[in-house]
C-alpha cells in the first residue's frame, strides 16, 4: 500500500531543501505541489491573463495538461508537453503565483491533481496544506518551522549567493506580513494538522533536520 509523507510549514522554513533529500535517502517519490501552481500560474502568463480575470484562469484549468516526469534522476515539470522546470521559477511567475495559489477552484483541482500524482506510490509532499487538506490520512506528517528571524538570515544568504542586495530588516517584516497572510487566509489557511509533529529547525543543520525526520519515517514505515 502506498504511504505518504506530508511536509507542511511556512516559506523559508527549509521544506524544499530537506524533502528533496529526505525523498531521496528513502526512496520515496518528491511531489512539489508548489509547482503546480506555478504551472497554472505561467499557463496563465502564456495567455497574457491578468489577477482581475480569475474567470479566465480558472477555465484554463480544463485547457492545460500538467506533467511530473523523473528525468536523469530529477523531477521535471511540463506544461502542454513543453519543459517548464526553469521558466515556472522566474520572477515573473513569483509575483504571480501566490494569488493564483489561493483561487478556490485553482486550490481545489490542484490538490485533485495531487492526489493523482501520488496514487498508487510511496511519496513525500511539501507544500502549505497537504496534512491538513490533500491528506488528512497521511501516515507521517511534518509541520517545519523556523523563527522569523532564523528564516530571514536564510534568506540574506540565499540573496547573496544570487547577487541579490537586500537589508535584514526588509526581509524580516517581508516574512512576517507574509506568515500573517498565509496563517489567516480564508482559503487554505496555513496551520499545524493536529497530528502532525512540529520539527523546528531555526537551530538545527540540514543535515540535523534531514537525519530527525528520517528517523520519524523509518519508525512509523517499520509500523506499518
Ligand atoms: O513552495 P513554492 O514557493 O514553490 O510555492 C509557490 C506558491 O504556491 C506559494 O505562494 C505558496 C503556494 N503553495 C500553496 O499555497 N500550497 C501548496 N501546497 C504549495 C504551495
């Protein structure tokens, strides 16, 4: 039977980084559900749809088809059969996306398609809603967090490392009107699953998180 893995938690909390490799020391199949709206997002773009017409964007859902395909051993998404794993992550699909991501009917047939993509596999998911939403029954969920001020210095760093200028304290107000929005939205709001278990890792390495939650999956699979 398959079994799955929810990775939920705010933006900068190190989920994408530890579910990659978590996915890859366990075997389990990496779903970014992020990218999903990033693919009904630059779908949009190609069509040259604005926020103002969600209408618009919400029929495209019908037009578009979504692929995951593994490749060379790494995850590639296509849009209507054409390699979008580059393009969704520019920042034309960034200043975008978020309001894309919280359309109710985008929400909904995103997280039908997710489901999907995992039927039948042993799969690892990171996103904002899957243990409370796309999986309430998932045999392990994970809330990843980190303290504000733990995930803006990340965020300096990354900045620095793509020639970003950027000052401590913008980032720092950024993240928390952002945790705000997330946290009191009407549609999917971010929240712990009451089942989930809280992993924080403002004072942990990578490799100290990757090695925690590891340990978490392996004793519920042996269980199961
Ligand atoms: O993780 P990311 O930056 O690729 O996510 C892109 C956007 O989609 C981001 O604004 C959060 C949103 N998202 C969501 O609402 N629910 C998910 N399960 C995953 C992402």
């Amino acid at each position: 039977m398959a079994f799955i893995v929810a990775i939920d938690g705010p933006a900068g909390s190190g989920k994408g980084t530890i579910t990659k490799l978590v996915g890859e020391k366990l075997g389990l199949v990496n779903i970014d559900t992020g990218a999903t709206y990033r693919c009904v997002t630059l779908a949009a773009l190609q069509k040259g749809y604005t926020l103002e017409q969600e209408e618009k964007i919400v029929e495209l859902l019908n037009e578009i088809q979504i692929e995951l395909k593994k490749e060379n051993g790494k995850e590639k998404f296509y849009l209507n059969h054409i390699d979008v794993t580059d393009e969704i992550r520019t920042p034309k699909v960034n200043a975008m996306v978020s309001q894309v991501s919280h359309i109710p009917q985008v929400r909904d047939n995103m997280a039908n398609f997710q489901r999907k993509m995992a039927e039948g596999k042993d799969v690892i998911m990171e996103g904002r809603d899957i243990g409370t939403n796309v999986f309430p029954n998932a045999d392990v969920k994970i809330y990843l967090d980190a303290t504000p001020e733990e995930r803006a210095k990340r965020r300096i760093l990354q900045n620095q490392e793509k020639g970003i200028e950027s000052t401590y304290e913008e980032i720092l107000e950024n993240i928390k009107f952002r945790d705000h929005n997330d946290k009191t939205s009407s549609v999917a709001p971010l929240k712990q699953a009451e089942d989930a278990i809280y992993v924080d890792s403002s004072h942990l390495t990578i490799e100290e998180v990757t090695d925690k939650i590891i340990k978490i999956i392996q004793e519920r699979r042996e269980k199961k």
